[in-house]
C-alpha cells in the first residue's frame, strides 16, 4: 500500500536495555535512500514488531522477494529511534561481478560516518576497529545489504551500544546465526513470495483498480505468472503502464512458454528483469550447483523427493545439493520432504536448458528419472521399493512425459499402477487424458490384447466423467482391435466395458445383450469376480427397462459372489445397484439398510466419489421415505464430498437439500 506506516513500525529492534528513545541527539547522516513507495505489510514482517533486546535483523529469503525493500522501510519507520545516523552499503553479494570486500565496506561505513580519514600504515584491522569503536558510540542503524555471506558481515557488527545492523541475504548466513555475542539477539525473516491477496494489493497499488477491473481474467493470468514475487509484480505493472491503452488481455498471449513468461517480466534493464535478477545467483553456483538447479527445473516432474533427485542428478549426492539449493532459496522443502521449485525460477532453468546448458545432459537426466518412478511403479518392484506415499501429481505427469518421449514402457508400467487409484480420488479427467497419450504413443507392432487393455481403462475414465457415448466409442474400437479371432479374456473384458458405457448412456436395451456375451465369456474363462460384475450390470439394466423384479435375482447373486470372494469394492457396487432396485418396488426401508452397508465399504476403501455418490442415493429414498431432514443431511454430506471433485455435481446435489429436486441418478451400481 502506497506510503502507508506498516508493521514494522509499531516496535523497533531495541538494541540494550537502555531506552534510546530516551536520547534525542540531533541527526548527523543519513545515507538511506527514499522510503518504499507502495508496500504491502505481510503476516512475515510480525518478527519485526516484538518488543525483544536485540541489536541484528537478518532478513533473507530468494530473488526479488523484497528484503531490500523490508530493509529499507524499517530503518525509515525506526529512524526517530535511531537520531546518531543511518549508513547503508550494497555488498554486492548477488549482483554482477564480484562481491565487495569487507575492508572496502568498513571504508564506505566510515566515509558515510564521516571518519574517513587514514592514518599511515593502518592496517584493515585497524580500520575495523575504528569503525567499531565509532558505531559503538552512537545510536545507528546500520543496513548491510545484499551480504554474500556470514563471514563478511560478522566483523562488522557492533557488539555494544546503541545500534541497529540489519543484514539482508540470499544465503541463511548460518555463521551469523551460529556466533554468541551478548546483548545482540538475532532475529531472522525468511521471505517467502506473497500470498494471493498480498499480490493483487501490491499490483493495485501500482497498476490501479479500474485497469484491474476491466479485465479480471487477465488480472489473474498475469498475476499467477509473477507467482507472488514482489519485484516480478513491480515489473508486471511498469511494463503495463507504457502502454496504458491496451487491454490487460492483449498481455497475456504467449504466455505458455517460458521465455514468453520471463519476456513479459525483462524492461532491458538489469534490475528490472527477472531473467537477469535470477541469473545473479545462477552465476554466483558452482558447476555441480548449476548443473542440478538447470536439470531440476527443466524435470517434467515438479516435486522430487531425494531418491528421484539421485536419479535425475545421477549421484548419491543429491540430498547435498538439494540442501545447498535450499540455502540459496533456489529451491524449497514441502512438509512432506519433497522439494519444489518456484514457477518462474522453472521458467528460467527451463531457458537455460534450452539454450544449451549442459548439453543433452538434461534428456538423460529425464530419463533416468522416468526409469526411476516405473521402477518403483512396477509390480515386481520390492517391498522398499514400492510407493508408501506416492504423488499422484508427480506420476501422472511422468507416464503423460514418458509417452511423449519414447519411454512408452516406462508409461505403460506408470499408469498401470496409479489408473485405479486416480479413479477412486475422482481424478478420471485426468487420467483420461495421461491415457490418450499412452494409446497415442502405442507402436503397430503393440500386442492387440495390450493395446485393447489401455483402450478399455480409456473408456472407463470417460464414463467415470459422464463421457458415455465417447466410452462407448472406445470400448467398440478395443473390440475392433482385437480383429476376428480375439483373445477370450481381452475380448469378454471388452465386451464387459462395452456394456457398461452403454447402460450409462442410457442405452439399456443395446446393454443386456452385450452383458449377455460378456457372462458367456466370463463362465468360460472362470472369471468368478469380473462375472458377479456383468450379473450386477445385467440386473441394473433389465430394472431399467421396467423389469426390476426380473433385475433383482441377477444382482443378488453378484452380492453371492464377490462376498465370497472378499472383493469389497465391488461388494459395495452389488449393494448400491440392489438398494436401488428395492426403492423402484417401493421399500425405502430395504433401500436405506442396502445403501448403509455400501457407504459402510466405501468409506473404508476410501473411494470417495462413490462414497458421495452413496449418500446421494440415500438422500433419494429418504426423501422418497418421507423423512426429508435425513434426505437434506445425506445430500449435503454428499455435496460436502463432491466439492472436492466436481463442484457442478455438487451444487446440483446441494439444490435438491435446498429443495429444487432432481431426479434419482440411472447410472448406479455398476463398478
């Protein structure tokens, strides 16, 4: 916010016990340039605001987050506490060439102290000491800027009197942290990007609300570009502002790539240029360094734990580098240890990838990471090996990856493991789409049985997002791809998945017969759990053509099956399909006792689209029961779930709570 007082003024960093405020000495130098013009506080300034003995402010945190800036604006808001001076130095720590030497800085400090007189033959130490003693008889603020390190900063901190020394830094200057120096508690701020409220402050302050307004759309697109970096943000809004009449919309075109991003954040100035803010640091990386941060951000994957990351990087050393990564706020460690990196920090080792840094040294690294993760996807992989906290994100974009790289086998292997699982968290949209890439990639020469499979788990995924006539579509050309003397299993498994899409399309009458074949098939083939499937499936839709007595036998002896079996989930769908059937013959009592023990399963399987889908139905025969509190609770418990998952269905759920009916769902019971 423009010029606004901010948190941190409400209690300066009190350096002693003594109360400075105490000490009204007329102001001698001020080296501090002007305030930050527009400012958004932040929850991560409230450090700043205890009232602690403390002498140092360390703030530090990645590229363009606004340590400089915070800098700035505290030593402005503590000033009147502070009346001896206010000296500040750029140490160069992460600018273009090399960083400035601490001698050179205690000479600025003395210039700015006015003590820059030399004495023949003073040694750096001696001019250290003379700085020191002449900060320590003075109430200062010292802001040591842009530190390369804790060593270069550490001789030049008073260790009594009166002052203030704030130390902004990419690094976290563990040495610094690590000293014991009486009277002079530390307190340290690692800035993260700002949140999505703080953004769109900070842009508004700068940009204007009714530009922002004109165009919402575009207001977020470019916004989510800048990923909350306030320098990124500043950037954004001064290239807007040469152009005052165009339209925000006409900015966010070749916004999909990379360099198009870092492009709309470049004024051809060093300081006013992402690319060239963040090549600071890169520059500032030993090779290995440079290496891993260009091979990270250029992944097609966007977390890695450290055993990807020794795949990716090709040595035991990863957790090493990540850590030092990590330092420089290069990377950063999510709660369940695996480590991200910034959008734009991606865009920028992304470039460098592209412009040819280390060869083709990122493709191998890619895939030797796709090898990884179907390594420990696979079905044989070892009990250590295998996922006990798999990032679903990660493995979808990995199997999509790997078939668009000529790493099929790897894909197929990926998306085997994590198909069933991505079904049961409402995630069939997406795995739909990883699917098509995979068939998509899928040689001539691929097995029909093999290529048929992937075509059916496609036309699974589009019927579990109410795709029916597409489902159906792709279960007929698994059909046509196993030719005239089909393999039996794949054949019936596809004739099964045929039938299925048709009765969700509503099409019951073409669904019986292709039931019929696939029970045939399943007898044949003693397929005891996939034929209590086509009997449930055969029943749901002789109820649905109007014989739901003549449906009800087929279903029960599914429930006969997989019971004996142990097969739950489909246990669960043999349940729903007979609760439904018993609300058609109008026993809402049996309904419910039906619909009980399949939320029951549900909800132990955690499968929550089915979960939601369940108390849906409950709903249904409550309200069809005549008891509509317990119909309005189990339809808003499901809308609670869908919410998570599609919130159209959701609120169409939670319309019939609030009394706009719809009519019961025809597509249940069938797994």
């Amino acid at each position: 916010m423009p010029n606004e007082p901010t948190t941190c003024e409400a209690q300066p960093p009190t350096p002693g016990e003594e109360d400075v405020r105490q000490c009204p000495t007329p102001l001698q130098t001020d080296w501090l340039p002007a305030d930050v013009g527009h400012f958004v506080s932040s929850a991560q300034h409230a450090p700043l605001t205890q009232r602690t003995h403390h002498g140092i402010a360390l703030i530090t945190g990645g590229p363009g987050v606004g340590k400089t800036c915070l800098a700035i604006r505290c030593a402005h808001a503590w000033a009147k506490y502070f009346p001896d001076g206010r000296l500040i130095v750029d140490m160069h720590g992460f600018s273009p060439g090399n960083p400035v030497s601490t001698d050179n800085v205690t000479m600025a400090l003395l210039e700015q102290l006015g003590e820059a007189r030399t004495t023949a033959g003073e040694s750096r130490e001696g001019r250290r000491m003379r700085f020191l003693r002449a900060a320590e008889a003075r109430r200062l603020i010292i802001v040591l800027d842009n530190a390369p390190d804790g060593e270069s900063v550490l001789p030049l901190v008073p260790r009594s009197g009166n002052q203030v020394t704030i130390i902004t830094s990419r690094r976290p200057l563990g040495g610094l942290m690590a000293v014991q120096m009486p009277r002079r508690k530390v307190v340290h701020i690692r800035l993260k990007p700002l949140s999505d409220s703080e953004a769109r402050e900070l842009f508004a302050a700068h940009l204007g609300e009714e530009r922002m307004a004109s165009s919402p759309e575009a207001t977020e697109i470019l916004l989510r570009v800048c990923g909350g970096i306030p320098l990124a943000i500043t950037i954004l809004a001064a290239h807007l502002r040469l152009y005052p009449d165009d339209p925000l919309s006409s900015f966010t075109s070749g916004l999909s790539e990379a360099e198009g991003r870092l492009d709309l954040l470049d004024l051809d100035e060093p300081r006013s240029s992402m690319r060239t803010v963040f090549s600071w640091t890169y520059e500032r990386l030993d090779p290995a360094l440079q290496e891993a941060f260009v091979l990270f951000g250029a992944a097609p994957v966007r977390r890695l734990d450290v055993r990807a990351a020794e795949a990716l990087f090709s040595t035991t050393a990863a957790d090493r580098r990540l850590r030092r990564l990590r330092d420089l706020h290069l990377v950063h460690k999510d709660a369940d240890g695996r480590f991200r990196m910034h959008d734009l920090l991606r865009d920028y080792a992304v470039s460098l990838h592209r412009a040819g840094h280390f060869g083709r040294a990122g493709e191998q690294g890619n895939e030797r990471l796709i090898r990884y993760f179907a390594e420990r996807s696979a079905p044989t992989a070892s009990e250590s090996e295998r996922w006990t906290d798999p990032d679903f994100d990660a493995l979808v974009t990995a199997a999509t990856y790997a078939a668009d790289h000529e790493q099929v086998s790897e894909a197929c292997i990926i998306a085997e493991a994590i198909t069933e699982p991505l079904w049961r968290q409402g995630r069939s949209a997406e795995c739909a789409d990883m699917l098509r890439h995979i068939i998509d990639a899928l040689s001539p020469s691929t097995p029909a049985v093999r290529t048929a499979h992937f075509l059916r788990q496609l036309a699974i995924s589009l019927r579990r997002t109410g795709r029916f006539e597409e489902s159906a579509e792709f279960a007929e050309r698994s059909l046509t791809v196993l030719g005239p003397d089909p393999d039996l299993r794949s054949s019936t498994e596809s004739h099964y998945v045929h039938a299925v899409a048709l009765s969700y399309g509503g099409r019951h009458g073409d669904a019986v017969p292709a039931y019929r074949r696939a029970l045939e098939g399943f007898r044949q083939t003693d397929d005891q759990s996939s034929l209590g499937d086509a009997l449930n499936g055969l029943g749901w839709s002789l109820a649905e053509l109007g014989a739901p007595s003549a449906g009800l036998p087929y279903c029960l002896q599914a429930l006969d099956i997989h019971r004996r079996l142990n097969d739950e989930n489909n246990e669960a769908a043999d349940l729903d399909s007979i609760a439904c059937i018993h609300g058609r013959l109008g026993d809402h009592s049996a309904a419910l006792a039906y619909f009980g023990q399949c939320l029951d399963i549900y909800r132990r399987i955690r499968h929550r689209p089915n979960e939601a889908r369940t108390l849906d139905g409950m709903g249904d025969a409550s309200s069809a029961g005549g008891d509509p509190e317990a119909a309005r609770t189990s339809w808003l418990d499901a809308a609670a779930i869908m919410d998570e998952i599609d919130r159209d269905a959701a609120n169409e759920i939670r319309n019939k709570a609030d009394g706009t009916q719809f009519p019961p769902s025809s597509e249940r019971g069938i797994p």
